[in-house]
C-alpha cells in the first residue's frame, strides 16, 4: 500500500481558554463546513490535513487541539486535574502555533500572553511560528476587543501577525492555516530547524515520502486580497 505523498509534515497547535472556538475553527478548516462543537475539548484532540503551498510544495499538517481549561473534573472520580501541564508536553515538539481568543470576549484575550509563555517556554525549537488569532468575527456587533488593540499585542509579542476568523462564516480559516506553514517553511528553508531536525529526537518537521504528483489544480496562494488582515493603522 502506497502512503498518501506530501512533502513534509509541520506539527501545529491550537492554544487559549475553553470556548474561545479553537475546535470549532479546526473541524472547519478540516471538513469545510461549520459544526456546533458544544463540549469543551478534553485533553488533546489530533486530526491532519494536506495543504499545498505557493511554491506548491504540500504540507501535511499535523494538528493538536488542546484543553482550554486548566482543570476539569472526571465524571468517574472527582479529581481535579492540571491540564496545562498535559498541554506542555505537546508543546515540546510543535513548530508552529495559533493563539486563539474570542473577540467577543476581553477575558480570553486577557489570557493571551500568558499562552504564549507558555508556550514559548516549552516549545524546543528555535523561533516557532506564531499567529495571534481572533476568532467569532461573525459576532463584531459584540466586539469587546478591537483590532488596534490584537495588532498591538502581536507586534509585542514577537512582531506576529493578528487575523480575525470565523468558524461559522469560513472568513480567514484556511488562510490563517496556510499562513502559519509559510512561515514555517520559509524558517526551515533558512535552515532555523536543521540542527534540532537532525538529532532525530523532536518531531516538529518530518520529512514525507514519494514524488510529487503532477495536478491540474492550482495551488491556493495568498495575497494581501486573500483575508481581511490587519488594518493600515498605526499601533500603540
């Protein structure tokens, strides 16, 4: 049996509080359309998708959604149980990460740097992407967090890039994931990874196999037309 052919994998993850749509977002960018994700995520949740790239290299994505809440109680033992110390574990070996918080909702966005740290403390690779991510945008008429105000947390930071998705609508979901394996490849072909890649002991970026197939469809390319990124304006 042939293994489906691409050409390396990138291990991403999906960090912020519960609720914020993390899951949501990743069942659309998977399956194209909305689904009601109406339980919080326990733990971590893993699926995968192909993606091709402007130089039509694919990338297979491997995705970790993971647990919002820090504690949770099991239904059979009344345990509380410190899962933030499960989501560290999963950071060690991803490359690249999406920052999620509800614009909706000013706590989640408070929560936001402390994500970060965390992750960028636990993350072994040098320099892993990152992008600040707004989700819920369908729902402006309830902003509480403005986009000046994201802007200038990403550019603080590390200088990333702020886009506002919806999962109900579509808006911005498979851009803001073919932005993130940009920026990882563009890293990698720069030779950020090559000496932790080569130790054989983190699984951020695999190599994959096979010859790429020839294919009539052009690849998805981005352009600054392709979302509705970041306004012009100045930050703080």
């Amino acid at each position: 049996m042939v293994s489906p052919y691409f050409d390396f994998q990138f291990r991403v993850i999906l960090i912020g509080d519960s609720t914020v749509g993390k899951s949501s977002l990743l069942q659309t960018f998977n399956e194209g359309k909305f689904t009601q994700v109406c339980d919080p995520t326990v733990g971590v949740d893993f699926s995968s998708r192909k993606i091709r790239l402007s130089d039509n290299k694919i990338i297979k994505l491997q995705l970790w959604d993971t647990a919002g809440q820090e504690k949770f109680k099991s239904r059979l033992f009344i345990l509380m149980i410190d899962f933030r110390s499960i989501t560290r574990s999963y950071y060690r070996n991803a490359v690249g990460a999406l920052l999620v918080f509800d614009i909706t909702n000013r706590e989640s966005f408070s929560h936001i740097s402390g994500w970060f740290e965390d992750a960028a403390m636990n993350m072994k690779c040098r320099s892993p992407s990152f992008i600040l991510v707004g989700q819920k945008a369908d729902l402006a008429s309830a902003r509480e967090v403005s986009v000046l105000e994201a802007e200038c947390l990403a550019q603080r930071l590390g200088d990333y890039q702020y886009i506002e998705t919806s999962a109900l609508t579509g808006a911005n979901v498979e851009q803001v994931f073919l932005l993130l394996a940009e920026s990882v490849y563009a890293k990698m072909k720069a030779g950020i990874y090559t000496e932790l890649g080569s130790t054989g002991e983190w699984d951020g970026i695999k190599p994959g196999y096979g010859s790429s197939p020839t294919s009539s469809q052009p690849p998805l390319r981005l352009s600054s037309r392709d979302y509705d990124g970041p306004s012009d304006q100045g930050c703080c």
